[in-house]
C-alpha cells in the first residue's frame, strides 16, 4: 500500500468528510479522494409520510439552504396535485428564493472563504477565520453579516423564521406578504446593492494575487449544468435545462427538469455516502459535469439584471470558452448576490407581490411529481412517488454537492498533485486542498459551519501501515 496523507476532518464546510492523498514510492503524490463520511437517509425517513408533509419535512435537510428543498418539495407536490400556483405565490417563492441565494452565498464568500482569501492561506489556522477577519477588517467583515441577516430577514418576513420556515405548501404559500413586511425590505435594500458592490470589487482587486490557486485549485473542463429561462437568462425557480461543455459549447438545451432521469445517472462508491451523479450519454465517469454559480454563469446568455449584466459579460471574459476554474465560484457568487439584490428590488415593486390569492386547493390528481429549483450550490432535484391514499412509496432527491462531487474529487487530486510535498508537509499546502472543496460551497450533513477551530489531524503511513508523522491542529 502506498503511503497516504490523511485530512480529517475537512474544515470550514458544511458536514463531515475527509481526504486521503496516496503518495508512491518516489514520494511523490499520485492521487486524492474525497470521502464523505456521514449518512442521514432522508430519501428513506420520507416512505409511509403524508406526501403533503413533504415540505415542511424536507425543510429539516438543511438548517443553511432549507427554502431550496422547501421550494422543490413544493413544487413535486404542486405536480401531484396538478394545480396551477397561483401568480403570487410565485412571486412570493421567488422572493424567499433570492434571499434564500442571498445569505447563503454571504456566509460562504465572508465567513467561510474571505479569511483565506484576506488573511492569507498561510496564516494561523487559529486566525483564520471570522474572528480573525473581524480583527484584520472588521468593516468589511461586519457588512458580511449584515448582509445575511438582510436575506436571513426576508426569509423570516415570509415564513416566519429563518430555519426551516413552514411556508411553500403543495399548492403556493400559506402566508401573503403584508405592506409592513415589503416596506421594511424596501428599507434594507441600498445597503444591500452597497456591500455586494464593496466585496465584488475587493474579490476582483485581490484575484492577480492568487494565480497558483486560480491555475491549480480545479481548473479543468468538464460539463456544465444548470437552469435558464426560455429567453436564456439566469433562472433560478422555473426554466429549462442548459449543458455546456468546457469550450463554451451548448451541448444540450431546452431539457425538461421532470425527465431528469434521461439524462442524468447516479453510481456508487465504496469510499463516500455521497453519490455520483454524471450525464448518462457520456457514461460515468466521463460525464463529469458542474453545478452552482460557476455553472450558471457559464450557460447562461444574459443575468436579465442591469448591474449583474456587466459583471457577467466581464466574468465571461475570464475564461477561453467556459469558466473552468472552480476558484472563480468564490467570485460568481458574488455576480449572483448583485443580481438576487436586484431581481428582489424587481419583485418588491410588482403590483401582485401583496395579493392575498396565494394558494390553490385540490385533491391528488397524479401519482409522481418532480421539482426543481437552483440552490445556491446548483440545481436541485426533489422527485416523488405515492400511493392511492397520497402516502409517499419513494423519494428520490439529486443535491447539488452531490452533483459536484466527481468535479470536486478532480479538483482535490489536482491541489494535491501540484501544492503538497509528503517530505516537508506545512499546513498551508493541506489548506489549499481543503480549499479545493470550500470553493465549490459543499452541504454535506446540512448542518453547521466549522470556523477552522476544529481538531484537524494530518498523518502520514508507509506501505506497511506504520506512522511515520503526525501533525495535530487545533
């Protein structure tokens, strides 16, 4: 057995997983995986259930992203009841959708990201954090949170609270949104259009300073998949199905989100709960695609958003086809931010957003219903099949980590083959390769963050299995 590195846990992410770099006889790395080491079974604690539970259980997958499963959930039930949502409740879905994109995105980008990107990937683990980043720049840190609780605000006007808000409902929403409600979000909305400009321009001032980690962090071509409108704009709640390769070409278009299964297949692993999915015609693995804000850039024509307009046809520029760099998601998230402040100033000002129709009653009509919508780490699948009384037989949901997961193990293995040395290790190289999977934003147990205070043990084996060095961090 050749001697292996091993990084457990993976810090600053969310869940639990691991990464194991093989290094060969010559002492030199040969590959990496990324193990993902916890399972919850959601798919499974869904059989027997009231399919019209649905939402408000799927909800409980994620205490940082639970409106993107609330929001596919609904709409696989909106599929079984075979109702029109009224418009509203469309508007209002779309609303908690980009705030919901908003905070999530602010969290990853400020408390997860920034202190690599502004402390440095060097600096003292213990340092590099937000805490830290408060110390080194407590402005900016500061507008980072205020910028999450801005989207983590919206959420609560709508549903009620921010986590797990019991809200979209088979059929719309159960709640209008007052004139109190729009006001104060009206209120929050220039300081919100002012930091995302603040850190985009940061973000793109510092990247000349990274070029090892943009070349060397995940830079190669793959597929990329994800949701446009008919008019090829950025979409996030309805749209149709954009692939594109790695020289910019649109490998498919126009693919309906409830014949996913045609085209998207899923394997197995021995050494990772998480699955892989991969683009059936070009087989597993070579049909390796991305998902998220890095995808949603790349095939998407247009944001349909002033502001975001612009960056977008900058961002564009970076890359010689597509965007293949997966450091670059750190910066189209941002992109994303600027465009979710403006589509929610958009939506605010509809005339229907205080409508009090904002739900559609009906009996089950159909026996499967799939949803999709864009997470903030790429599109999400919610897919169900029940029985004559409306009693779930099978849940089957495509996360978007897990789509990313081929891409992310690619990614591991190339940080690792070009930044760690196994004979003079430093904990700067293993930040990088942990910095591999923070670029891509991963939800793996959907529950809490760590601030790269925890426990991190590196260490080294020969082919015999003996320690030949340990490394404790924290």
């Amino acid at each position: 057995m050749a001697e292996r590195i091993l990084i457990s846990p993976v810090t600053r992410i969310e869940g639990h997983a691991k990464i194991s770099i093989y290094v060969d006889d010559a002492a030199r790395v040969a590959s990496a995986q990324f193990h993902v080491v916890e399972f919850r079974g959601f798919e499974k604690i869904c059989e027997g259930r009231p399919f019209s539970e649905m939402p408000a259980l799927m909800a409980r997958i994620c205490g940082i992203c639970p409106v993107s499963h609330i929001l596919s959930s609904a709409k696989a039930c909106d599929a079984l009841l075979g109702v029109e949502v009224p418009p509203t409740a469309v508007l209002l879905r779309k609303l908690m959708n980009y705030a919901q994109i908003l905070q999530s995105h602010a969290l990853s980008f400020f408390h997860l990201s920034a202190p690599d990107l502004l402390l440095g990937f060097d600096s003292e683990p213990a340092r590099r954090n937000i805490f830290g980043l408060l110390e080194h720049d407590p402005g900016f840190a500061r507008r980072g949170i205020r910028l999450r609780k801005f989207g983590q605000r919206i959420i609560e006007l709508l549903g009620g609270k921010r986590i797990h808000p019991a809200w979209a409902t088979p059929g719309g929403v159960l709640e209008p949104l007052t004139a109190a409600a729009q006001s104060e979000i009206a209120i929050g909305l220039p300081e919100a259009h002012e930091s995302v400009r603040i850190a985009l321009e940061r973000m793109k001032s510092i990247l000349d300073a990274f070029p090892e980690e943009v070349e060397h962090l995940g830079a190669f071509p793959s597929l990329f998949m994800g949701l446009v409108s008919k008019t090829g704009t950025l979409e996030y709640y309805d749209g149709e199905i954009r692939i594109m390769d790695g020289e910019g070409n649109i490998v498919a278009d126009e693919l309906d989100p409830k014949r996913y299964a045609t085209f998207i297949g899923e394997a197995a692993e021995e050494s990772s709960y998480l699955k892989f999915p991969y683009y059936k015609p070009l087989g597993y693995p070579g049909g390796i695609y991305r998902v998220g804000p890095l995808a949603r850039l790349n095939i998407a024509s247009s944001a349909g958003t002033p502001l975001a307009d612009r960056e977008l046809r900058e961002f564009k520029q970076r890359g010689s086809g597509a965007v293949c760099q997966s450091f670059l998601y750190h910066l189209a998230r941002l992109v994303e931010m600027l465009h979710a402040v403006e589509r929610i100033e958009e939506l605010l000002a509809d005339p229907g957003i205080t409508d009090v129709h904002v739900r559609a009653s009906a009996g089950l009509n159909h026996h499967r219903g799939v949803g999709c919508t864009e997470a903030p780490r790429g599109i999400l699948f919610h897919d169900y099949e029940v029985d004559d009384d409306g009693l779930m037989k099978h849940a089957n949901l495509i996360i978007a980590t897990g789509q990313n997961n081929l891409a992310m193990n690619r990614a591991v293995e190339q940080a690792a083959m070009h930044f760690v040395n196994p004979q003079r290790l430093t904990e700067g190289m293993l930040n990088r390769v942990e910095a591999a999977i923070r670029a891509y934003d991963p939800c793996l147990s959907c529950s809490t963050h760590a601030l790269g205070e925890m426990p991190l043990e590196v260490v080294v084996l020969n082919r015999q299995g003996e320690v030949l060095a340990r490394s404790l961090r924290g």
